[in-house]
C-alpha cells in the first residue's frame, strides 16, 4: 500500500513537472517559428536566412527574432527590396547544396517575384527529372483585419496551391508552426510557409489565445500533408485553417450549446489537400462548411466542396457551404472590413442552416 | 564552335522534317519552339573556356552553345531537345529547359530569369570558400528587365563571384536593341553598381576570351562580379519558322558575310595552326554530334504516366 502510494506520489510529482514545463514553454506562433530556424541552422550548417528586415529588426512578423545576433551576417542576410533577385538567389544556393529559408514580408507582394517562384524555384525538379533539388522556405504573412487594406491583407492561398511543384502550408497555432517550420527545412522541396498575422502573437496586431500553445523544446516535425481533426463530432464537418480554424472552432463551441456535435478540421496543408481526412469526416457528418478567409471564387473553398461532391462515398445530407472573403478587394474601412470578414458567427449560421434544412 | 555549329544545323535538320511545305509546330521530331544559336559561338566559346565543371552557369532560351562549352552531355542533350526517355530530363523541359548537374548547368525560356540563381549560387561557392564562381548568359534584351538591375546590385553588395554575360545579338525576336534600349552599350550599366563593365565589339572569341579571363579571375580571387556585354550576331531568326521581315535589306547576308566561325578559322590557319589539325576538330566535332543525334533519334520515348513523376524530389 505505502509502496503504491510512493510510485503514486512520484507519478503525481512527474506529471506536476510536465505541465510545469508545458507552462513554461507557451509560445506564440512567431517564437515558434524562430525557435524552430535557430535549432535547424545549429543542426545543419547549410540553412541560412534571407529577407528584408530580418537581420537586426528580427523580422517584421518577429520570425527570426534573435538569428542575427547569433549566426551573424553571412548566414542571416537582410537584403534590399529586389525579391526577384534574392528568391532567384535562394534556388541558386538550393541547387548548390545549401537550405535556404526566405523571408517575403507580406504575401501581396508575390506581383514583384513570382516568376522566381512558380517558374524558377517549383520546376526545378521537374525540368531536371529530379537531379537539381530545390529545398527552399519562402515564408510569408497573408491575412487581414486590421485595417491594412488591399495591398497588405491578401491571403492568396489558391494562387499559391493552384500551381504544381510547391508545398503550401499555414499553421493554426504555435506547435504546429514548429512542427511544419521544422518539416518545411528538411524538406528537399520548395515549401510556401504562410503564417497568419492575426495568429501571430504580435502584440501590436492583437492576439488570438488559443494560438499560443505549449511547445516541445526539442525539434520535431508535423507533416506537410496532412490534416487534423481538432475536434469530433457527428453532425457536420467544419474545415477551416490559419485563422478561420479558430473561427470554426468558436462557432462548434456555440452549436454544441445547441447539442449540435461539430468536427472540425485544420487543413494545415493547402498543396498537396489532404482530402482523405476530409472526405473521411463529411462521409461521417453529411453535412461541409468551408471558412476560408481568401476571395471567393476558385479558391481553396471551392477545391474542398469540389473534392466531397466527387467522392462517390459522400452521402451529402445537405448542400455544402462555405464562409469567405467575398471576390472584392480588400476594404480599408474598419466598418468594411468587419462586414466582410468571414467569422464565427456566421460559421454558426451557416451550419445551422445546414443541419436545420435537413431537419 | 564548330561542335556547337554543326549541332544546330543537325537539330535545324530534325526540326524541319515534318513542317515542310506547311510550318506546323507541333509537327515532326522536335515540336515546339526552337532558338538556335547559330553565329553566337563565339560569347560561349570563349567565356566556358575559363571554367572548371563546378562553375555554375545559367543560360538563356537559346542555349545549346553554352550547354556544349559547358561540357554538357551531348547525347543526353540531344535525346531531351527530341523529348526522349533518356533525355536530360527524361523530356520534361525540351530544348529551352536544360538542366545537367553534373556540370552545373541550366537555362530557362524567361528573359533574365537565371541572373538570380547565378547570383545565389555564386554566394554558395563564396560561403564555402572555394574558388567556384557562377556565370549568367543572358541576351541585350533581359538588360530591360527588373531582374537585371536587382542581380547586378545584389552581387555587388555581396561582393558574390558572378560574371554576367551580355549575348547583344541586338534584336529582342524582332524590336531592335536601339529601339528598345535607353542606352548603346548595355555594358554601361555596370558603373550604376559599382562593378566592373566591359563591351566586346566584334563578335571576336580571342577577345571575349581575354574580357572573361579578367572577370572570371577577379571573381575567384574575391574581387567580386563583372558584367561583359559581347556583340554577337543571330544568323537565323529569333526561333524556327521566324520570317524575319523586321530585318533590314541585306542584313542576312552581310552577316553570313561575317560568320565568326569561317573567319576564326582563317585567323588559326594564318597564325600557323596546321591545316591538319582544324580537320581533325572538325571530324571529332561531326562524329560526336552525329552520334547524339542518332542516340536522340533512336533513343525510346517516355511513358505518358512518366509526366506525373518528378514534380517533387
């Protein structure tokens, strides 16, 4: 008895000692990302870091915040505003053996470089028939609601996924920004890391909590292909990713008061989908919204209704849905942006439509 | 040179067949675009002849001069330009998309895209510490474009072993370099940057050998990247099939009248080279593309599923 109640003790205190750990190791989503390209340039002399402001400023968005200090200028380049140049850059040091991860500050400025994205960096393997590697990071802030307007609030995550040879990704919250940063680097492919500026832990861009999550202190990967069901339920799949998971997640909140039983996933990977995840759940539930904070039309809403209504296993109880960006640009007027924002709110009432329409 | 020459008239052969009387594109061995380098030897023979196979070099939409001075695999070469299994890329890219690691080499269809990489992979080699430098070919054209002016001010402030290589065959498919161009010598543009500019008149190899000797040694002993304009002349159209109506009365044949290759030959015969000798190059050269084209046109062709492979690695 005293024996059980000793290994109990010990128990009780080791677990005591985890979660002290886990509250002292919350991150933002920003730390996360730094914390995951210090340990990978300590790990491999070969990955550096490029961009504008990341050298002494530590990075717009703080994703490099403290890499200069410690790797110095050579493998921490901060580099004029010539995109073209240095992505065109970064997949000459790729194919000579190095790993570099690139900075370009807002996604909206993927006009000025894109040709050294879709044309240069994500073909390399194919015109070479998988001889001249090409493993680069090119991370990127999308997203709005801070009244940043047209140029700076972009989310374009269908232009990026839409076009073959590239990795998209966009974490939901801090672990997973290490895991996927960390991936990302090893990975012997081109990855378009983006990153939500609502997410990011900022103070000045405002916060979302449950973004800030305990994350391990040692290395470790979270796949680039594949989704996760952050919550379960029976009665309809919500799909959200970035910032429109929390939404999803407010709103399966809300319903649940309802006894209404949503699953909700976190696509976390927007090329290559993982669609059996998806098809998995709404085969399950019958019923799909999709909250995506891009424009509308074509976008990654679309591919996600598309890829339910061609699987011959869902038995769709309802039309699927989607919350998004309408096709305009984006307002700067506070009273504009808010209105057409998706948000929880209307991710309730459009899965409420849909679970009562069936009714 | 003589390699290179006789390649693109062999390839020029293979493209005809099948497109004549009527130019279809899509017809024949070789479909799609081809830009042939015919009259440009000299820029690749005399610049390549500096570099070791670690060198990185870019190269433009018409690139089979400088793939062949850069050492390139001419059967794999060949049998990729005809889309076969064997191809470079296993016919993925084609003739504007040739990529051979071995001898660090790749080009690509847009204008001044491979200054960057150039640029990057110059960078690598200095990080290293090695004496590896990068080359960009590019053509008068691409010194219009964003990309040149970012690359040449990135390398500057990164001090990066990079030599790039104007190609002036003053046309841009068919707008004329002093129609299009702010100023005459391209060149020019390097004291914008603080780097070293050099023009070299006269489509002359010996002395666009002499001008990329300088840059490419300052670039290996750390002196940091050079931009060399070469005046060159096209003596075919801007691709295959070109009509090439924008050309002045007479330009074709006053050019063939300044063919580098039968001039440079008078040059060696005059300077003592013997006879002898320049046949022997001549028969090496005709047997090693003879022999690529026979590989290419023999070679199997891939598999339409193999299209789904290699997108990544």
């Amino acid at each position: 008895m005293h024996l059980r109640k000793c290994l109990l003790n010990r128990i009780v205190a080791k677990e005591d000692e985890k979660l002290k750990n886990k509250a002292e190791r919350r991150l933002t989503i920003a730390k996360a990302m730094s914390e995951a390209i210090a340990q990978a340039m300590d790990a491999d002399q070969r990955v550096l870091v490029m961009g504008e402001d990341i050298g002494k400023l530590g990075g717009v968005f703080g994703t490099t915040q403290g890499l200069l200090e410690k790797y110095g200028p050579e493998r921490v380049r901060d580099t004029p505003i010539s995109e073209t140049a240095f992505i065109g850059a970064a997949v000459g040091m790729a194919a000579s053996g190095m790993r570099p991860i690139v900075e370009l500050m807002f996604v909206d400025f993927f006009g000025v470089c894109m040709d050294a994205i879709y044309n240069l960096a994500a073909k390399q393997s194919y015109f070479s028939g998988g001889r001249v590697k090409c493993p680069l990071v090119i991370m990127t802030s999308v997203g709005g609601g801070y009244g940043d307007a047209g140029q700076h609030s972009q989310c374009l995550y269908a232009t990026f996924a839409h076009l073959p040879g590239m990795k998209v990704v966009i974490p939901s919250n801090a672990y997973d920004a290490k895991g996927l940063m960390t991936a990302a680097i090893r990975d012997e492919n081109p990855t378009i890391f983006m990153f939500h500026k609502a997410l990011q832990g900022m103070g000045w861009l405002g916060t979302e909590p449950r973004a800030i999550t305990s994350v391990p202190q040692e290395l470790y990967e979270v796949p680039l292909n594949k989704a996760a069901v952050v919550r379960t339920g029976r009665d309809i799949t919500l799909v959200g990713f970035g910032v429109t998971l929390h939404h999803a997640l407010d709103a399966a909140e809300a319903l649940a008061v309802d006894g209404i039983e949503a699953e909700v996933i976190d696509l976390r990977a927007l090329a290559p989908i993982d669609r059996e995840t998806v098809r998995r759940s709404v085969a399950k539930t019958g019923r799909l919204v999709v909250v995506d904070d891009d424009y509308k039309s074509c976008g990654i809403s679309a591919e996600i209704i598309a890829m339910v209504c061609e699987d011959p296993q869902a038995k769709l109880r309802s039309a699927p849905t989607r919350v998004t960006h309408p096709d305009i640009p984006v307002p700067f007027s506070p009273v504009m942006e808010r209105a057409i924002l998706p948000t929880a709110s209307k991710v309730e009432v459009s899965a409420r439509n849909a679970v009562r329409g069936f009714e | 040179m003589v390699k290179s020459r006789y390649f693109e008239e062999s390839v020029k052969q293979a493209y005809l067949e099948g497109k004549q009387p009527l130019f279809n594109m899509a017809k024949g061995p070789i479909p799609g675009e081809m830009h042939l380098s015919n009259g440009q030897e000299p820029c690749a023979a005399g610049v390549c002849a500096h570099l070791r196979p670690g060198d990185f070099v870019t190269a433009t939409h018409r690139p089979h001069h400088v793939a062949i001075a850069k050492g390139v695999d001419l059967k794999a070469m060949a049998a990729e330009i005809f889309g076969k299994m064997p191809g470079l890329s296993g016919g993925r890219g084609g003739h504007m998309h040739l990529f051979d690691p071995d001898v660090n080499f790749s080009c690509s269809g847009i204008i001044g895209q491979g200054m960057g990489p150039a640029l990057g992979a110059a960078v690598a080699r200095q990080m290293r510490g090695d004496e590896h430098v990068a080359i960009s070919f590019i053509g008068e054209g691409a010194a219009n474009q964003g990309a040149f002016h970012e690359s040449l001010n990135l390398a500057a402030i990164w001090n990066a072993p990079v030599v790039f290589v104007i190609e002036d065959n003053s046309y841009g498919i068919s707008v004329a370099k002093k129609d299009c161009t702010a100023i005459e010598k391209n060149s020019d543009r390097a004291s914008a940057y603080g780097i070293s500019g050099v023009f070299v008149p006269g489509n002359d190899p010996d002395a666009v050998y002499d001008a990329a000797g300088d840059a490419v040694s300052r670039a290996r002993r750390g002196g940091g990247p050079s931009l060399i304009e070469v005046e060159t002349y096209r003596l075919e159209g801007h691709f295959m099939g070109d009509a090439e109506q924008y050309r002045p009365k007479g330009e074709v044949e006053r050019l063939m009248g300044i063919d580098p290759i039968p001039i440079y030959r008078r040059r060696l015969a005059d300077a003592g080279v013997d006879s002898a000798l320049l046949e022997a190059a001549d028969a090496r050269a005709k047997k090693n593309v003879d022999e690529a084209i026979q590989f290419a046109r023999t070679a199997p062709a891939p598999e339409a599923s193999d299209a789904f492979e290699k997108v990544f690695t």
